[in-house]
C-alpha cells in the first residue's frame, strides 16, 4: 500500500501558483471587463493563470514555504481568496457609483421604466444606467485604469503579505466606508439632475393648483424627457471625468494607508 505525503504531492513551485492563483483568481473573478457575466469562465481563468504565471518567479521568494498539515494549507489558501474577493468587492463598489448616478437620472428623466439588459449587472436596469455602466467600463480600457488596477492587485502582497493574520473587522469597516462613499459621489454626480426635477415638480405643481382640470403631468411629460436626455448629453463627460477621479482616488488611497 502506497502512502502520499502532502510535500510530494504539491512541490515548492505547484504551492506557489496555487497561492497565486487563489488571490488573483478571486480578484479576477471580479474585475472590471473580465469577470462580467457575459465573459465565459474559462476566459477569466486563462487570464488569470496567465498573470499568475508571470508573477510566479518574482513572487515566490515572498510566499511562504509548503506546510506540513492539511488545516494549515487549507488557512493559506482560505486567506489568499478571501484578501482577492475582499478587493475585487471594493473595485465593484467603486463601479457601482455609476449605476447609482443613473438610477437617480432614470428616476429624475421619466426614464425609470424604460429598462434595457445591463450587460454588467445581468439583469434589467433603466436605460441610464446600463448607458452608465456600459461607457464606465469603456472609459476604463480606454484611460489604461486597467493597468493601474492589475499593479494594484499586485501591491496588495504588500498590503497583505501572503499567510498573514484574518482581519475581519478592519475589512469590513472599509467595504461599509467604501459603500457609503460610492453612493455619496453617485448623489452628487446626479445633483444637476435632482435640481432639475425639483425645480419642474414645483412649477407643475404650482400650474397644477392654477389649472387642476388639465392633466399637466401627461403634458410635462415630453418636455421631461427630452430637457432629461439634453441634459444627459451635456453632462455625461463632466459625470465619468469626475467618476475616473473619484475611482482612481478610490483605489489609490487603499494602498496610501
């Protein structure tokens, strides 16, 4: 009867992408452009073994050496994806600003009802948002953000040295600061908008009391929409300029700490 050791089952170099493959594979899982719904799996995961393969020999000085227990493998690996998910969680959060924008928008314009696929959330959304989301993920690849969120998922070996300690709480304080912070500059990047209808619901409410028997609101209607997509097309370069800044500031200050 033969008897398989852990060590001569998963040599020094097999452990190593293993690790690899873990943090990155689950950031992958969630990167912008790559782990969308619509990208096939064996597609993210060529990706990412390709990464993984590059980093293999730079990298393997800093990860740790094979354990020789089955719990203790399972604690490395257990992290690796947790870290992974914990910043790709943190990247999706600073995408979603752009849908909330656009929720606000579709709600503002009349817009609301009219929903379209939205490619990166696969499911139905209004047809700001999906436009939102859709020009975000273009400006990404564009700008070469990109790059600069693949050199982030690199520096966070520096950030979390690989077999280091479970920090829970400080990973969730900064996913609840995150959320509150995308869903702030998502209000704000919308302000024009919010103004917009405020001002249109107090003059039709105002014409409404002088003329109740006319139906105002079907009237308004049109002007809604077409003073909401005029305004959309004078607005939409200001929106994703100040959303690549406020993501790029996002994704550096992380590292910053």
């Amino acid at each position: 009867m033969h008897s398989y050791h852990l060590d001569a089952f998963l040599s020094g170099h097999v452990f190593a992408f293993m690790m690899l493959l873990s943090r990155v594979g689950a950031v992958m899982m969630l990167f912008p452009g790559i782990g969308e719904h619509y990208v096939p799996p064996r597609t993210r995961m060529i990706f990412a073994c390709l990464i993984c393969f590059l980093l293999l020999e730079a990298m393997l000085p800093r990860l740790p050496s094979l354990p020789a227990a089955p719990a203790e493998l399972a604690r490395l690996i257990g992290y690796e994806i947790l870290v992974g998910v914990f910043f790709g969680t943190l990247v999706r959060l600073a995408m979603g600003t752009l849908e909330a924008t656009g929720m606000i928008i579709g709600i503002q314009t009349g817009l609301s009802n009219a929903t379209m696929m939205n490619p990166a959330l696969a499911t139905q959304s209004p047809l700001s948002s999906a436009f939102l989301s859709t020009a975000g993920l273009v400006m990404i690849f564009i700008t070469g953000m990109d790059h600069f969120l693949i050199r982030a998922t690199i520096a966070l070996y520096d950030a979390f040295p690989p077999g280091g300690a479970f920090m829970p709480g400080d990973m969730a304080q900064t996913v609840i600061h995150i959320t509150n912070q995308s869903f702030a500059v998502g209000i704000e990047l919308a302000a024009p908008f919010l103004i917009m209808g405020l001002l249109l619901y107090t003059a039709l409410g105002i014409l409404q009391r002088l003329l109740p028997s006319v139906q105002l609101f079907l009237i308004m209607m049109p002007v809604e929409i077409w003073g909401g997509l005029t305004m959309l097309s004078l607005t939409v370069a200001s929106i994703l300029t100040l959303w690549l800044r406020y993501f790029d500031q996002s994704v550096g200050s992380f590292f910053q700490r």
